[in-house]
C-alpha cells in the first residue's frame, strides 16, 4: 500500500484506477490495454501538474515522505561489506550520521 500525501488525491484515485483495471485484465483474459494506456497519460500530466507547483511547506512534505529512500538503504544496496562506525569522542553516539 502507498502512502499518498493530502496533495496527491487526484493521483492516488488515478492509480487506483489503474490497478483496478490491470486486476480486472489478468483474471478474465479480457484486454483492456487501451483503457490503461489513456489512464496511464491522464496520470503523467496530473502528475506533471501536481508537483509543477507545489507550495514550500508541501515541497518539505515530500522530502519527508515516509516511503523515501533513505541513505542506509543506498549504502546496503551499494556496498556488501559495509560496516557502520559507532561513537564519537564523548563516548556518545549520533545516529543522523552514518
């Protein structure tokens, strides 16, 4: 399940549509290509329109999203024998820095 943001209603009903319809196609052998093809475009341009202008606070909401990639997530998919330094020199540890 994806998390949508206040802003994003259009495209979050868009893309239910979408799997709806691509669910619909591969249980009853029935070719509905074109119908998602035209709702697929439709999706793009509200996309497109969506995020052409979003307000500050709105721009900060999506560099929070929850589902963003996060940099330990890059690393592990980078590196295979990473290995994270602990600690500082206060015999503390800060976790914003990997």
């Amino acid at each position: 399940m994806y998390h949508f943001l206040d802003f994003e209603k259009s495209i979050s009903v868009l893309e239910g549509k979408i799997e709806e319809l691509r669910n619909l196609s591969s249980g009853d052998g029935i070719n509905i290509g074109f119908e998602v093809s035209k709702l697929e475009e439709q999706l793009e341009k509200e996309l497109k329109k969506t995020y052409s202008k979003l307000s500050p606070w709105e721009k900060v909401k999506v560099a929070r999203h929850p589902l963003r990639p996060h940099p330990s997530d890059i690393i592990k998919s980078v590196f295979k024998n990473w290995q994270p330094l602990a600690g500082d020199r206060n015999y503390a540890e800060d976790n914003a820095i990997l």
